[in-house]
C-alpha cells in the first residue's frame, strides 16, 4: 500500500516501496518546473546510461515518438504532450521490452527514468532486470516467452509510480537505489515495461530520459536551471493567486505584468462564478508559464497549469496574446473529470466550446472572433467545437435559456450530460436546435 503525501512545492511523493531488501524504489510526481523533484535528482547529462546502445527487444516503438535515443540524448519534452521528443511504445504492443548495453561491465549506483504526460501516459510500470553478461545460459535479447531469470537475467526491482489516488499526469520520477551506492556490477539493463493503464489502448508510458549513475565515475552534471523569472499576485479579494513564469522569456516579463496580470486578475475570478456549481471547489492556485517546443499549440492547460508557446505569444501580444489565455483561464475552472478519449459524457465540442464562448462572447465580444459568414455557414455543426460552438451556445443561452452555460458546464462536471440534457433544456433535440440556428443565421445574413 502506498501513502501519498502532498509536499509544499506542489509535488507528490509515494513512499518507498522495498522490493527486495537492499534495494529501494523512491517515486515522485510532480507538475511544477521540468523534472524538479523533492528527493530526487535533476536528469544527468552524462551518465553511463547516455552512452549506452539502447534496443527495442520485444514490443514496438511508435513512430510519432523520438525512438529511443529520447532515453538517452540528454533532451527533454517542454511540455507535456509532446511525442516527438520521448520513447513509447505503439499501441497494441504486447510483452514490451527495452535493452540497455553499457558497453562493459559497470558498478551501478542507482538507476532513474523520467516520464511526462498530462495523463495516462505518465506512470510508470515496469521490472528492471540486470545481468554481467557472463552468466550460464545468458541470452541478451530473449524472446517474448523466454523466462528472463533462466536465460541469466536478474530482477532487480518492481517500479510502479502511479498515485493511489487523484491526478495520474504531470512529470514522474523513479529512483532505484539501494543503501549502500551499489546495485550490482551489470554490461545489460532490460527493462520489460508493463501499460500504465491495462486496459487503456492509449495506456502506452511517454519515457524521456532514463539515467544510468556509475558507481566509480564522478558525480554527473545534471540538466541547466536558469534564474527564475516569477510574477506573482493575487485577486482583488486574495482568493486565488496567480504565479507567471516568464523564466524561458524574460523579454515578455514587461507585457506580462502589463497586460496578462490584470486580465487574469480580473477574469479568473469571473469565470470561476460563471461556472460555478454545487460542491464545486476551483484551483485557488494557478500558474501560467512560458515554454518552447509546443508545435503549433498557442496553449493549454494541465490542472491549475497553463502553457504559454513562447514563440507564438511572441507574435501575438497586439492580438489573440490575452484571449488565448482567457480560454486556457477556462479550462482551469472547468476541473472537469479525467476520463477516456471520446467519453459521451465530455464532449470534446462541448470542452472546447465554453471557453471559446467566454473569450468570444464575454471577454472580447467586439472582435466578433465567433461570427458566421455565407462562407463559413453552409459547413457549421453545433457540434464543430471552439469558435463554431461558441457561436451556437451564445444563440441557444440568448434565445431558449439565460444559465444554460452554467447548466451545461455542470452536467458535465459531474459526469451526467447525455443529449438529452438538450431536450430538457430547452425542449428541442441537438439535430432540431442545430437546423433552428442555422436558419436564424441564414435569414440573419440575408437580410444583410
């Protein structure tokens, strides 16, 4: 049984979980600052592990990943979602399985791997198995069925970093050491990795880096922290408190606490009412940071986290800079339930729709970033999610139901929207009340 302690510097710490009795298996989870746990180090850039020839010996890779060099390549993902800089395995692998050649015999003194996802993909379950090379029988690349301990491999330790209970995305960390700086002299490591969730086909672990620490060599150098670059505030009332991390960009420092900091002051607040429901308990503490690598991602939003792409705010700041973040603002407050990919009951139109309601239709309504156009008309769906959604909640709040936002946000909070919340609403089907507002719009530009 695990005991989950929840640390001040936000991140979660399992208690050691003794697999044999020399050696200890130390996780950590953490959504804070890039691989930054309480006990456990900073990756190494030049361990043993970073020269390592490392193969796939069962299972797959997946092509959207980095391959394996992710494991080893001292690079590490700038946000959460991010493929193309970790190692997984594709879906549908099955006995998956990771060899790591050192190259010659090693005293190794622990071992630590790293993942990082906003979801199911970030724990961690795997066996670490060990061997010198020269024992009886030893087969460096077994197959699926071989039975590892007869084929000459050792089991070194069982890591499992899921949480008992809450948030399973955010960075992961396992340590496996034991008390005396030595866990065996081994040339091979095989990590045979299990899914994070068994029954989940997206249950594959996003791994990005794993560090092999020499026993006899000197203490690695360990991944660059920059000076952090912080804006820290409050609310009008000191309710919520807000941090921006401009660490990545220092040169939006200025902008941020010019522009960004009064409208999240302002605005978190108000959405937070908007959305409001019964039991219901916002994220009091938000951060909002700055980060490279997102692809063509402006945003988005982990938890009370919210990822800022560093160079497209660039370009921004004058235009979309701060409604972006007001949808992201959105999201925070939504806290809605961690589910399955296409659950009925979180429509991803619906996820993506409030907040382009809030920006579009409260924040920065005389943009008209939401309008319908004879070009645009003739291809929308209520269901067509963000700007295309916006349009049809603001039509069917303003004509059937002034709190259906709120209503609607709350169903699916608490895992109870089905379409028929529609039809209760407002007393038309989803099909019916998507040709009423197409009609309206068309005899809207028509009359234009």
């Amino acid at each position: 049984m695990l005991r989950v302690l929840f640390l001040a510097s936000g991140a979660v710490l399992l208690a050691s979980q003794s697999v044999f009795a020399a050696v200890e298996v130390k996780t950590e989870r953490t959504s804070g600052s890039l691989f930054e746990f309480q006990s456990i180090p900073l990756p190494a850039l030049d361990d043993a592990g970073s020269t390592a020839k490392i193969v796939v010996i069962s299972g797959q890779s997946d092509g959207k990943g980095k391959g394996t060099q992710a494991l080893n390549d001292g690079e590490f993902p700038s946000y959460s979602d991010h493929p193309a800089s970790n190692f997984f395995f594709s879906e549908g692998s099955n006995q998956n399985r990771i060899l790591f050649d050192l190259g010659k015999a090693t005293r190794v003194k622990n071992v630590v791997s790293y993942s990082w996802h906003s979801d199911e993909r970030a724990p961690q379950v795997y066996a670490l198995y060990a061997a010198k090379g020269d024992e009886a029988d030893f087969n460096a690349k077994p197959s699926p069925d071989t039975n590892l301990e007869e084929a000459g491999w050792a089991l070194v330790a069982k890591v499992d970093t899921s949480p008992g209970l809450g948030q399973r995305g955010g960075q992961h960390a396992a340590l496996i050491s034991d008390a005396e700086g030595n866990l065996g002299v081994y040339r091979y490591l095989l990590f045979d990795v299990s899914k994070s969730v068994a029954d989940n086909p997206f249950g594959e672990t996003f791994f990005s880096e794993i560090d092999v620490i020499d026993a006899d060599a000197p203490e690695p150098k360990r991944i660059d922290r920059p000076d952090p670059v912080l804006i820290t505030f409050t609310d009008k009332s000191q309710t919520y408190k807000f941090t921006i991390d401009a660490t990545l960009a220092p040169d939006l420092k200025d902008w941020s606490k010019e522009k960004l900091q009064p409208v999240v002051m302002e605005w978190y607040p108000r959405i937070v009412e908007l959305l409001n429901s019964e039991g219901f308990y916002p994220p009091q503490k938000v951060t909002l940071r700055y980060q490279n690598e997102m692809g063509d991602k402006p945003a988005w939003a982990e938890g009370p986290n919210i990822a800022l792409n560093i160079g497209w705010y660039r370009d921004q700041l004058q235009h979309e800079a701060l409604g972006a973040a007001v949808h992201e603002l959105v999201h925070v407050a939504q806290l809605y339930p961690i589910t399955r990919r296409n659950d009925p009951a979180k429509p991803e139109w619906i996820v993506e729709g409030i907040p382009d309601y809030v920006r579009w239709y409260l924040y920065e309504p005389q943009s008209q970033g939401a309008e319908l156009t004879s070009h645009s008309l003739p291809e929308a769906r209520y269901d067509g999610s963000y700007r295309v959604t916006a349009n049809f909640l603001e039509w069917a709040s303003r004509t059937y139901d002034k709190d259906l936002i709120q209503k609607l946000n709350t169903s699916v909070r608490e895992g109870k929207y089905s379409t028929k919340f529609w039809k209760a609403t407002t007393g038309l089907t989803e099909e019916e009340l998507n040709k009423a507002w197409i009609d309206h719009h068309r005899a809207r530009l028509i009359q234009n």
